[in-house]
C-alpha cells in the first residue's frame, strides 16, 4: 500500500495567489472541512462530471480510504469560503515505488473509476492551469503529478493536452486501457443491433429455465426509503459468492460496508441511485448498483447468485438495467466502471471508453521526471505478474 504523508495538514489552510490567472488555491482537510455548499455548487457546474469526486460520494469513501487525502481547491476570492471553480482530491505518496521519490497523486481507490478533478466549465483552462502548477505556488508539493484513470477522448484530455503544451510540461501516459460504456449513435433497437441473433435466443433459452424454477420479477429501487434494504440486500447478495471467498467483497471489511451505505443514504435523499434486481420467488438472483449525476451515470456494481450461473442472472440483469437506461433521455451516457475488457459489459454495451494514467511534470524542470517514468514501468511489470497469480487463484477459489 502507497504511504502518504500529510501529517501537518490543517482544516483549512492559508490560500495562495496564482499571478498568471488571479485565482487562489487552497489545501483543505477532506475529513475535517466546512465547503459543503461550494462544493456541491462546484459539482453542478462541472466541465465533466465526476460522481466519485463529488461531496456526497468523496466524504463517504473517506471512511475505508481516505488516509492522507487533501482537496486542493481554487476559488475566485481569498477566502476559502468563496465561489470555489476547482477541486482535485490528491494525497502526496511518499514511496510510490519504493524509492524516497514523492508523487503529487490524484485520489483513487477500489471504488473510484475515474480520476478527472472538479472543474468550472466556463473557467476550466484557467483552474486546471493553477491545480497542474500547484506545485509552483505551495512550497514543499512533489514536482510530479500522477493523475490516475483519465479519458483519452473529450473536452477534459484536449483541455489537458493544450495547457501542456502551453506551458511545457512533460507528461507519460500509462496503463492505457478500454472499457465498456453505453454511448449508442441510435437507442432504437439497440440489441438487435449489437448482440447476434444466436446470443440472444440463448439469453431466450436461459430466461424460459429461470422461470421455470418460479416466479420472475425485475425491480428497479429507486425511493429514499427503499434503498437501505435494496443496498443491504445487494451486500448479502454478494458476500454469498466467489467475491467473499477471495476477500474482496464488500462484506469483507466494516469499513467498505459502511462506506456503501453512506453512498447509498446520501445519494438516495437526492434521487440518484438506482438499485436493479432480478428475483426469483422473491430471492434475488442479481443485483447492481448505478450512481447518476447531470446527464451522467456509473454503473458501479452487479453481483449475481451462482448457483443460477448456468442461466446468466448477471447478462438478464444488464438486458434489463440497459433497456431501462436507454429509455431516460436525461441520461447522455453510462460508464460501466468495469476492469479492461471484461467480459460481461462488453458482450453487451458495444462503445467504449479509453483511458490511462498519466504522469505529468509540474514544474516543467522536474530533473526526476524521467527515473520516475521509468519506475513506473517497472512497478506496472510487477503489478502485471501479481495480478496473473491473484487471476489464477481467483479461478481456482471461484471453481472450488
């Protein structure tokens, strides 16, 4: 695990003047901090929405990960208090690869698949040109900048790639992956026009088993008083299957159980999360979770019964979840928040959504720039071996 550092950060810290755009920029506790209002007001303006940096989501995710965390935050005004036009939750890990070489990172964890910081989309160059140069204007910040899961495609990378451009800073991109997202040119017919004809009177097939077993129901959950026992129900769900037996489901840890339900609680008061599940006489078979913000949504979570495996719950689940997606015209487009090439999504959503991580130099005079470009590739060619091994006795625990 990342070591961070922040032992000496305080609630709310003195701001600093940005003398090329006038902005001021703040270190401000994610635990310990009084910018609810602005921020939330921030999310509503944002260039790219992001529900896993936003107030609601970020503070409950602080539970189980959020050790370290800072939010650097650009306001208009010396007062931190004022109309704030960026946010980025960062932590300065210390030994990122095992050497004494601080990185700047931006805030990831388990259940955060994208990495984009808050920006005000009508001063959005300006805010991203302070929180890139942060470390210019806050003594003791890493000259390096690692900013985990970005898109490779949209306003938020062209927005990066001129302002580096701009004002020559170097910048490496790893780990560059796709995954699958629900972003059709047409909504009309939208299996038939992406799953084969074979595929889909398989799924027929499945479904006519499943109801043979008993009574069939859909559900969607979307009521503030309902989703406690929908999120309760989706945590037993899951801890029943191959997940708890690697120690990976949420059930696993307090800490995640709790940071589940506080996800579910606050987002449920404004109407945005929805809960789906497929029963079977009243017993849930799959269950998954998406999150929703503006014309955004994450489809963050799905687990399913095994013992129903042979008639793939998980695919009826996402037919059912997908058609009902489709139809709510308030929604632009849905990230499956889901690993490379997994295989369920993809069978499923055709589009895709590119994305890496990337490395960018802050100070545009970084003479450590490149060791850690090069430490990075080697931690990703260890990373890359353990995951084989924890892939293969994955299978094996998944199979006994």
């Amino acid at each position: 695990m990342e070591r961070a550092d922040f032992s000496r950060s305080e609630p709310l810290s003195k701001g600093v003047r940005c003398p090329r755009t006038g902005l001021h920029l703040f270190r401000v506790s994610l635990r310990d901090n009084p910018l609810t209002k602005q921020w939330r007001d921030l999310a509503s303006r944002a260039l790219i929405q992001n529900i896993f940096y936003e107030e609601e989501y970020a503070i409950s995710a602080a539970i189980p990960f959020g050790d370290g965390v800072e939010l650097l935050v650009v306001t208009e005004d010396a007062s931190p208090m004022s109309r704030m036009l960026g946010l980025w939750p960062v932590r300065v890990s210390r030994h990122r690869w095992g050497v004494p070489l601080p990185v700047l990172t931006g805030w990831t964890h388990p259940f955060a698949a994208l990495g984009v910081p808050l920006l005000d989309r009508d001063h959005a160059e300006s805010v991203l040109s302070v929180l890139l140069r942060a470390v210019n204007l806050i003594p003791g910040l890493p000259a390096r900048t690692f900013m985990p899961n970005v898109p490779e495609q949209g306003p938020f990378p062209e927005l990066l790639n001129a302002l580096r451009s701009k004002h020559d800073l170097r910048s490496c991109a790893f780990n560059l992956h796709e995954r699958a997202k629900l972003d059709p040119q047409s909504r009309e017919k939208y299996f038939e026009s992406n799953l084969s004809s074979r595929t889909r009177s398989k799924l027929r097939q499945e479904m006519r088993r499943i109801e043979r077993d008993g009574r069939v129901e859909f559900e969607t959950i979307s009521e503030a008083g309902a989703i406690a026992d929908a999120i309760e129900d989706y945590i037993q769900l899951e801890g029943r299957g191959w997940k708890a037996r690697v120690g990976t489901a949420v059930s696993c840890s307090p800490t995640e159980t709790e940071f589940l339900r506080g996800v579910a609680k606050a987002l449920s008061n404004q109407g945005r999360i929805k809960i789906h599940r497929l029963k079977l006489d009243g017993t849930t078979i799959a269950s998954s979770v998406t999150y929703f913000s503006a014309s955004m949504a994450w489809y963050s979570k799905i687990s399913f019964d095994e013992s129903q495996a042979k008639n793939s719950p998980g695919s009826q689940l996402v037919m059912y979840a997908t058609e009902e997606l489709l139809q709510d015209p308030s929604v632009m487009w849905v990230d499956s928040c889901a690993p490379p090439g997994h295989p369920l999504m993809k069978k499923f959503w055709s589009e895709s959504l590119s994305i890496s991580n990337r490395i960018i130099d802050g100070s545009g005079a970084d003479p450590f720039f490149r060791p850690a470009v090069e430490l990075e590739r080697l931690r990703l060619k260890t990373a890359d071996i353990w995951t084989a091994y924890k892939g293969l006795r994955r299978a094996r625990l998944k199979n006994a």
